[in-house]
C-alpha cells in the first residue's frame, strides 16, 4: 500500500510545499493585477487549494484537507504576505509566475495522482486526478484574474502536459511496484522540467488537422 511508503507527515509535507508555491504563483499574478491585498490572498487561496478540493470532492475525502487543516488555509495567507513585501520588480514578475508555477504543477500532479490511487481509484482515474490537482487551481486562478485560462488557449506554452508526463510517471510506477518518495521526487522534477522547458522553447500542442480558422494570436499588452 502507498501508506506504507508516505507517511501521513511525509505526504502532509509534500501538500504545503506545494500549497506554498502555487499560492506565490497566484500572489504574483495579483500584483501583476494590481489587485490589492484581500485580492493577493484570495487569488493566492485560491491558487493553492483549488486543485486539491476538487480531488477531495471527487474522492470522497470529506472534509476536504483544505477544511480541515489549519495549516492549508495558512500557507497561502503567509506566501500573500511575503509577496506583498517582497514581490520582485515589475518586469520580472512574469518570469516568477511561470518558475512557481511550473513547481507547484510538477508537486502536485505527483501528491494528486498519489492520494487518489491510495482512495481506491484504477490508475487511469489516479493519473487523470493527478492533472486536475496540478491545473484545477491556475484555471480558477486565470478566471478570477479575469484571463482565458491557459489550459485551454491554444496560443501558450504547454501546460496541462507536463501534469500528464510527471502522473504518468507516478502511475508507471505504482504499477511496477517501484514508487517511493525518489521516484516521486522524480516525477515531480520531470514535470517541472518539462513545464520550464515548453516555456523556453514555446512548445505547443498540435491544432485540428488541415483547420480553417482564420484565428491569430493576440499579443498580451
């Protein structure tokens, strides 16, 4: 069982790490808003623990961890904080919404995929939790910021992708016995690397086959 490889505090710190990233990530993206600080911690809240919730309620995991753990609702309060003081400078604000966000995409696919295989879920159902932990909180993010969110924009880098590539991984393993907080932590890093890596070299997924949209790509002011 996957309980005897995570333990309840090693699987409760693997969530706050990824808690705490996604919240700057939504933090940051505030800033860039202009929103104020109840905005900053409601984008950062929202950020953190929107993917999670989803899995819980889908899952069966009720309440769900975010209800229930001081600390869930916590960190992304302090990560608002700490990026209200401390955020960079304007022009660099993108480059630290795409590296947090890529983190928390790479922690969380691995601990969603994880968690739901230990509920009881097949390991496609695992692996397609997994990826709505990882994306459920950036596409709640983008839409309150009031952005097309970037799961579905067929003009940004890969995103929903490498969630797949790091629950892949986590599945392949669970299926060769072979899972284990390294192999995890690989997972994660791939993901993450992957994530970096659409990023750098504007790696996108394929449209429809001979398309007659006349549709372009709008440039961000």
């Amino acid at each position: 069982m996957l309980q005897q490889l995570f333990t309840p505090s090693v699987q409760h710190t693997l969530d706050l790490i990824g808690i705490f990233v996604f919240a700057i990530s939504g933090a940051l993206l505030a800033v860039r808003k202009n929103f104020d600080i109840f905005g900053i911690a409601v984008l950062a809240e929202v950020t953190a623990l929107g993917g999670g919730l989803i899995r819980d309620l889908i899952i069966g995991a009720v309440p769900p961890a975010a209800f229930t753990d001081l600390g869930y609702f916590v960190t992304p309060l302090f990560a608002a904080v700490l990026v209200f003081f401390l955020h960079p400078q304007v022009q660099r604000i993108q480059t630290g919404v795409n590296v947090f966000d890529a983190a928390g995409l790479g922690l969380f696919c691995v601990a969603g995929t994880t968690k739901a295989y230990e509920y009881g879920l097949g390991l496609t159902a695992s692996a397609t939790l997994g990826l709505a932990t990882a994306v459920g909180g950036g596409v709640l993010r983008d839409i309150i910021a009031n952005e097309v969110p970037s799961l579905v924009r067929w003009d940004r880098d890969l995103y929903a992708v490498p969630a797949i590539v790091g629950s892949a991984i986590v599945v392949l393993c669970i299926r060769f016995q072979a899972l284990n907080p390294g192999t995890s932590a690989v997972a994660a890093i791939v993901a993450f690397a992957v994530r970096l890596l659409a990023l750098k070299y504007h790696w996108r997924a394929p449209r429809a086959w001979n398309r007659r949209s006349s549709a372009v790509e709008v440039e961000e002011g």
